[in-house]
C-alpha cells in the first residue's frame, strides 16, 4: 500500500503474480542476449538479430545460458528462418 506524501487519504493498492522459472526457454534467451557484453539483457525488445544468430551458431552443441537447452542444428535453423523473416518484413 502507497499513501500520497501530500495527501494520507490518497492511497494505492496493487497486487501482482510473479511466476519464477528455473530455466528459460532458448528462444528467449538468444532473442535477448547482449552479444557485446555476453549476458542477458530483457531490457530491450525481443529480436533475433543477425549478431544474436551467429552467437547461437557459437554454441553448436553446447548448453544455452540459463537453459537446460543445447544449441542443435535443428534449432539453430528455426532461429535463422525467424531471422530470415524479420530481415525482410
């Protein structure tokens, strides 16, 4: 519960559901990776970018960050026709 500084009488009541994920799926992962400083960033939008698809090429076989995902063939196609799409809408 806020109050106004200005006036007590004014208060505010808010609730909200936080659902907490041990792992996060790999797509969100490499759509928000901040290739420049390697960590998550979820500050800016969502886009697979050409820099995020070659990062996820990097990782052929091994373990996404905060996921329990390997970076397969299969999804790394995925990521680039998603890529592939965006690039020319």
């Amino acid at each position: 519960i806020m109050k106004h500084p200005e006036n007590p009488m004014f208060t505010f009541s808010a609730e909200a559901e936080i659902v907490v994920a041990d792992k996060l799926l790999p797509k969100q992962v490499v759509g928000h990776w901040d290739v420049a400083n390697n960590r998550a960033d979820f500050s800016r939008p969502y886009a697979i970018t050409y820099e995020r698809l070659l990062w996820a090429a990097s990782l052929m076989g091994q373990l996404i960050p905060y996921t329990n995902a390997v970076m397969t063939p299969e999804l790394w196609q995925e990521l680039a026709e998603e890529w592939s799409r965006s690039a020319t809408q």
